[in-house]
C-alpha cells in the first residue's frame, strides 16, 4: 500500500495543491478513529503510518502516575519500570497493539480520507474562484427549473436564481444561455453555493463595461444607475474628457451598442443621460424622454420642483409615475414635476433666477431620431 499511497499523495499535492504532510496527518487521524471504532478500544492511541517500509503500527498510550484509576489510560510508574527503568511519573508509556487484520482497514481509511480531502480541496478552489467574481457577470446555461429557482451552471458549479432576482417578462427553459450576474457565494457543506441575478443593477453596468471600450478604458464613468428589470432603466454618464461625448459613445453608432444590451435584457428599455453635478441640468437630463422648462432646487429638503411643458406632462411623469420614480433614484433628489400651466398659476414660472434648462439625454426609443447617430453623408 505505501508506494501506491505515496505515488497518489505526491500526485495530488502536484495536481491539486494538497499538501502532502496534511494528508498524512488527516490519515494518521483517521486511523486512529477506524481502530477505536472496529475494535472497541477506548483508550488513547498513536497511528504510525510509514511510507518507506510500508508499515502501519498502533501504540497504546499512557500516562505514568502513582496510582491508577483508568486502566485503559494510565499505567503505574511501577508496572513502567518493568517496561523500561528510565520511566518517571508524567512520562508516557508506548506499547505497540496493531491488530493483525488492521492493515486492510487501514488502506479503506486512507482512501476514504484521500477521496475527502480531494473533494473538500475542489470545493475550496471553486469557492476562492467564484468569490473572487462577486459583482460580476459571467455566461451561464439554465440546466433546470423548479417553482421557485432557476438552476444556471457555470461550468463547474451550479449557481441559484432565485425567483426575486428573475426578470418576470422572460421565459427561461433548459439548456438557455444567459448571462447572469453573480451577487453573493457561500461556502456550505455540500460545497460553494453561487447565488446569481438578472435584475440587478449591477448586470446592466457590466454589460456597459463589456460592450462600451470608452467605459472598460475609464474614459467614460457610469455614475449612477435607476433599474426596474425588465421595463426600464436609465443610467447616467460622464466623461473625463471633454472631447469625448459619453452618451453617444454608449449608444453607439445607430444605437448598436445600446441596442446588445437592450437584446440581451429581452427589450427592456433604457435611458442614458449625462451626468452633472449642478442638479438642475442632472435632473433635467434624468427627466428625458420629456423636456424641461425649469428646475428648482431646495438644498435642505434635498428636492426640486420640475416646469414641463403641459402636453409633456404626462411623459415627464411616465406611466405609472415610472418615469419620474427612476428620475428621482438616479439622482437622488425628490422630484416635484409641475406643468407650465400649474406653475404659472402658483407663481413659480418664470423664476428669474432659475437658468434656461439645456437637456443633453437620449434613450433607446429615441436615439434614431438624432442626426448624430446616422451615417455621415
């Protein structure tokens, strides 16, 4: 058995990274619970596995004391002296007591322990692999359903999407590939468990990064994100050099850039607008696809009171209020949205120290509509 068991020790501390001097000792360990268990012995033993002789020995251990109350553990420092004179009282008395068919239960042990140890190992790589890619997307194939989770491998795990993190307009079906963006990994018993998502905010800025160089460079910053999966979601954009127009290099020549990602959320709509960090010309833009005639803000109450145009109230505020819910989440300001009439009527507008509004957003409905994204003639 040795040279067999040194060959796989070596070959797993070369192939797996498991050291060998702790498989040993995981061994040693086990034996020494395989002997107490298949013999009925309960007293305090040493496993000695020699891997240059091939030999397995067990040693009975005990402590030498005065007098003795457990047989099984202590030894007196007269019956010790019959052993060896040297002995003193603290001294521990060794006795060889290997059973004669020990050594097959032995190589059951070790190969029980190896398989173990190999596996708990795996799991360890695979758990420091997929931690180390919290918040990030990865491709995945749906391998199976139940009324829940969906179930997503990724090559060598299987990651959980569970029924909050799917987009509820799509429609998955074994052997789909998605992409999913991994939220949280967890070591368990039965290995590392991957939790993923569809809906998080944090795919979409991925899928930016991935499909827009001037956003993986850092050329272009993501500054903020506003999603509701599935429907709509507007991000703002900033570039750090002015020569460089962030919403157009996101969109993409006639929208190619956006329009992947738009595919690949199963036409969820989205916004880009350009960030600033005056709030009015931010929640102006955050506003799009409606124009804006005014924003004023009120530092304290960290809000703004929005004029629009009466025929673009009803845009402004989007249906169901979504329009102006994301405003406010990407922003970060409460957005009051008025008409130009109700305005007027409340002696807000014109605000002769409010300025001109200038809009600089586009989203994806729209972003043919502007000659900047058509071919040069």
């Amino acid at each position: 058995m040795s040279s067999e068991l040194l060959d796989a020790l070596n070959e797993l501390e070369t192939q797996k990274g498991i050291s060998r001097d702790v498989l040993l000792d995981a061994i040693e360990a086990a034996l020494v619970t395989a002997y107490k268990r298949n013999f009925n012995q309960a007293q305090n033993v040493r496993v000695d596995l020699n891997l240059g002789s091939g030999t397995i020995l067990v040693y009975s251990r005990k402590d030498v004391v005065e007098e003795v109350t457990d047989e099984r553990l202590q030894i007196s420092l007269e019956d010790s002296k019959v052993i060896n004179p040297h002995y003193e009282l603290g001294d521990i008395v060794e006795e060889e007591v290997t059973p004669r068919n020990f050594g097959r239960i032995a190589a059951q042990t070790a190969k029980q322990v190896v398989t173990q140890r190999v596996r708990e190992a795996e799991r360890g790589l695979i758990y420091e692999e997929y931690v180390d890619r919290e918040d990030d997307i990865v491709n995945g194939i749906v391998e199976r359903l139940d009324a829940r989770n969906i179930y997503v491998g990724l090559g060598k795990v299987e990651a959980v999407l569970p029924l909050n993190e799917q987009i509820q307009t799509e429609t998955y079906k074994p052997h789909d590939r998605i992409k999913v963006y991994i939220t949280k990994v967890e070591r368990t018993t039965r290995g590392p468990q991957v939790f993923v998502s569809r809906t998080h905010p944090g795919l979409l800025r991925r899928l930016f990064e991935m499909e827009v160089p001037e956003i993986f460079e850092g050329i272009v910053e993501i500054k903020s994100i506003a999603r509701e999966a599935g429907d709509r979601s507007k991000i703002s954009v900033f570039a750090h050099n002015d020569e460089i127009d962030p919403v157009g290099s996101c969109v993409g020549a006639k929208g190619a850039r956006v329009q992947t990602i738009v595919n690949e959320l199963s036409g969820e709509k989205i916004d880009i607008v350009e960030w600033s960090e005056d709030p009015v010309i931010f929640v102006a833009n955050a506003l799009s696809p409606s124009k804006v005639l005014d924003v004023q803000v009120h530092e304290l109450e960290k809000s703004t009171t929005v004029v629009v145009p009466d025929y673009q109230l009803s845009l402004a505020i989007g249906k169901r209020g979504q329009n102006a819910r994301l405003a406010a989440k990407l922003t970060g300001w409460k957005i009051d949205i008025k008409s130009e009439t109700d305005a007027r009527e409340l002696g807000i507008y014109p605000n002769e120290n409010s300025p001109q509004v200038i809009v600089e957003s586009l989203n994806s409905e729209e972003m043919d509509d502007f000659d900047f994204y058509k071919d040069d003639k």
